[in-house]
C-alpha cells in the first residue's frame, strides 16, 4: 500500500499547485455564500419561503423519491440477471444496457416527445430520468457481482438458503457501494438537468433559475435558487457518505477467485428476455429511432455543414482542451494522494468533489459574476470555459490517476534514480510512462461529459461559438426537430466510444 512509508512531507511545488487548485475549486461555493450574505437575512427567508419555491421543492423531491429508487431497481436488477442467471445472450445485453448512457437526457427527452409530444409533469420527467440514468447504477452493479466471490453464496446455500434469500441477505449487502454511488450520481442528475425537464416544461431549480437568468442577469432571486440548489447537493454528499459505511467488501487473501455461479432461469427464461428487450427498447432504441426518423424525414437539407461543421469541430475543440486541462491539472492532487496521503490531502481532494457536485448551472453563474466583476477581460472566453468544465469533470480524471500512480510505486522512481537518472528524468520515465493509460481514460470520461455538458456551454461560451450540444437545444428550443437530428446523432456517436470504455473499465478494475 502506499502511503505508510511516504515522505512525510510533500514536495513544494506540487502541494502548492495543489492548494491553489483547491482555492479555486472553492469558487462556487464561494460564490453561493458571498449571494446569500450580501442578500441579506430578510431578504434571502423572505425569497425562500415563497409558493414558488416550494413548487420547486416539491418537484425535485417527487423527482428524487420516484427515479432513485426506481433506477436503483431497474440497475441492480438488470445486473444480477446479466451477470448472475443463465440469461440467455448475456454478453450481449450486458453491453446494450450500459449503451444507454451514450445518449444525452435531452436527446432522450427529445425523442420521448417526439413519440408523444402531450409528454409533460413529472411522472414524464421521472419516466425520462429513469431511462437516462439507470447505467449509472447498472454499470458499477455489473462489475461488483463480476467480482463478488461466489463461495460466500455457497456456503448460504449449503447452510439451506434459498435463491431469493441469499440475493436479499448476502448478494445485496455487497452491493452496497455501488447502490449508494449510483444513487448519489442519479441524484446529482436530477438537481443538475436542465434540457429533459425543459423540453417538457417540467419546472426545476434547474430550470427556474435558467429563467431568472435570462430575464434578470444575475437576480437575486436565482441566485437564491441556487443557493438552496447546493444546499440539496450538499445533503446528498453528506446521505451518500453516511450510508456507505464502514464496512469492508474485499475478499482477502490469496489464490484464484471461483467461476460466477449463475442461477437457472428455467421458465423464467421468457420473462427475463421480455424485460431485458423492453428496457433496451425504451432507453436505446426509441431515442435511436426517432433519431434516424427526423434525419429521414429532414432529408439532406439538414445537414448544413455551414453550421455542423464549425459545432463538431468546436466540439471536439473544447472536448479535448477541457481533458487535458482537467487531466493536466489533477495531477497534483492524484500524486499527492498516493504518495503523500493525510488530511491535508483529502481535505484539498473534498474540495474538488463538492464542487463537481453542483450542478453546472451554478458553476457558470459564479464564474459570470466574478468575471464581469473581478476579470472582466475573461468573460464570455474559452479559457473560463475550460476552466469551468476542469471544475465540474475533475473528479474523472483525479481517480483514473489515482488508480494508475499506485501502480507507479515511487521505489521504482527511486530505483531509476540509482541507475544514474535525474529525478525528473526518472520520474517523466518511470512514473508518467506507467499512469499514462490510466491518464488516458480519465481524459476520456472527462472528453465525454464536456460533449454532452450544456448549462455551463449556455451561460459561458463566447459569441460565436457553437458546440452540438447548443445548436441542438437551439434548434429543438425552436421545435426544428428535424434540423436538430444531425447533431442529436453526432454527440452520439462521439459519446458511444467513451461510454464502451467506461463499461470495460470497470469490467477490468472489477476482476482486479
């Protein structure tokens, strides 16, 4: 393990590159709290409690209550039967229902209306939601029962436990991390969305303080919306941490782990297939198919590559700047975390966390305000936009890293540097070349979120600039469904690759 005999301090600089990206994390927060007091008490009780606000209230709680649970059945359920019943093609489901997560909510929420276009209210926006965020449960629910070691179902089995009473007394129990961080990323969705719930005139925080935006820049009442947004980020955090526990889920010691036992589904082989193919249906192929239907339907006028081009390449532009800013600037904290862990370490990385928490609507209201106020030079460039995606996608980077320097031990350093290698020589040999796979995924999960990210893209990018995430809510804020096809189908196709890769690296981290 690393850590126990580390240098117990740090080198300089990077502590100090890691303290001041700590700082800047803190922006947002900052930016909440500076609001709320400059508001003033009065005024800031007298914008919260109002019947708009507890509409508001009302909603994101019936969201939550409704997809959570809902998302965490459809997730852990879908997992089991792939990776723990004689499924029948169970390879191939286990990857058509992880696809899903290549489609943006708002596509989805775009395709759902196009197929029935009186879709508003929010068992709509629930039903959308669900059908959105359910890999994000699937996917580390597939690759825990990938490594759950089956001679602890055994051995229930052999002490007279039925099927059903070792999944709910002893699968279940193991699944408890990626249940509570499923649950967590669901959750952060939900207070983040912004274009699903428009689209079908569900009201949000989200979406309310998009409003206030655009008709009072910087109202104080949309500022107070989000504050009391962050605040329900906050608890989420606090629940998520509380329920993971302390409990450990590692097998522990040596030798190889037992073949998966995987339970018969006899007659319930037709059953598991139906609910299997409907899932895929309604999360994959009804977005795809209406999708392709407006492609159709628009012919090849739609495709203006005046107006495609320049949001493809400024896609790809911004996707790769913001990964390898947010990969460049982990860096710092990853080592830190590795080779010179303590409190000092976590509480920089808890900064980070909480900030990518919010949702990006807020992280662009801060970084508008201190621009205009503090930088105006900076307002409405690319670099606030880069640093705004760092902000709200770091953490995909930080643990890739984090993963790949642990397997960089600094003896090995140490050992480059007996040979007669400089310390930089060593470490640019040694420890950059063994992180950089790892390096490499986390760029790519955070190249994946900044091609789909559209709040922070509506609030901060510069004039002239267009990515396919805005020309699409454009053109369908506009009901051009047909001209918004092309680019609903072009953020698909840079999203799959990224969505594989995330799928086949927790398969791989999981039988590790």
């Amino acid at each position: 393990m690393a850590g126990k005999g580390n240098s117990p301090r740090p080198p300089l600089v990077v502590a100090l590159l890691a303290t001041v990206l700590a700082l800047f994390a803190l922006i947002p927060l900052g930016y909440v709290v500076y609001m709320t007091a400059v508001t003033g008490w009065e005024t800031s009780i007298e914008l919260v409690f109002r019947p708009k606000v507890g509409e508001l209230l009302t909603n994101t709680l019936l969201l939550i209550v409704i997809v959570v649970p809902a998302t965490l059945v459809m997730g852990v359920g879908s997992a089991w039967l792939v990776e723990r019943t004689t499924l029948r093609g169970h390879k191939v489901w286990a990857v058509l229902l992880a696809a899903p997560l290549a489609i943006p909510a708002f596509v989805n929420s775009y395709s759902w209306v196009s197929a029935i276009p009186s879709l508003e209210g929010v068992w709509s926006g629930s039903l959308i939601a669900v059908l959105s965020y359910f890999p994000l449960v699937y996917i580390p629910a597939a690759a825990t029962l990938t490594r759950l070691d089956p001679a602890i179902e055994q051995s229930a089995g052999a002490l007279g436990l039925g099927p059903w009473r070792v999944f709910f007394r002893v699968v279940l129990p193991q699944l408890r991390l990626a249940i509570t961080g499923g649950g967590l990323l669901v959750g952060l969705h939900l207070l983040a969305e912004y274009g699903a719930f428009a689209m079908i005139r569900f009201e949000t925080f989200t979406t309310a303080i998009m409003q206030q935006y655009a008709s009072t820049f910087n109202g104080t009442a949309g500022n107070m919306l989000a504050s009391v947004l962050v605040f329900f980020c906050l608890i989420l955090l606090v629940l998520e941490a509380r329920s993971r526990g302390t409990a450990r889920y590692a097998r522990i010691g040596s030798g190889a782990q037992a073949k998966p036992y995987r339970l018969a589904l006899g007659r319930y082989q037709v059953p598991g297939q139906m609910a299997v193919t409907a899932l895929v249906a309604v999360s994959l192929a009804l977005p795809l198919w209406f999708v392709l239907r407006w492609i159709i339907a628009g012919g090849a006028e739609i495709w203006d590559l005046d107006e495609l081009l320049p949001a493809l390449l400024q896609t790809l532009g911004l996707g790769l700047a913001g990964a390898l800013a947010a990969t460049v600037v982990a860096f710092p904290m990853a080592y830190l975390a590795v080779r010179h862990p303590g409190w000092f370490t976590k509480s920089l990385e808890l900064s980070n966390y909480v900030t990518s928490s919010m949702p990006g609507i807020v992280v662009g209201l801060a970084f508008v305000t201190v621009a205009i106020n503090v930088m105006p030079d900076l307002y409405q460039t690319t670099g606030l936009l880069v640093a705004a995606y760092v902000l709200l996608f770091i953490p995909r980077a930080l643990v890739n890293l984090r993963a790949g320097l642990a397997q960089a031990p600094k003896e090995l350093d140490e050992a480059a540097q007996a040979l007669g290698k400089s310390p930089f020589m060593a470490f640019v040999r040694v420890t950059l070349r063994l992180s950089a796979p790892a390096a490499a995924g986390g760029a790519a999960l955070v190249f994946l979120a900044v091609v789909t990210e559209l709040t922070a893209t509506l609030l901060l990018s510069p004039n002239g600039t267009t990515t396919l995430a805005t020309s699409f809510w454009n053109k369908s804020s506009e009901i051009d469904y047909a001209g918004a096809a092309p680019y609903a189908l072009l953020m698909i196709l840079l999203s799959a690759p990224m969505t594989y890769l995330l799928f086949q690296q927790s398969k791989k981290a999981a039988g590790q």
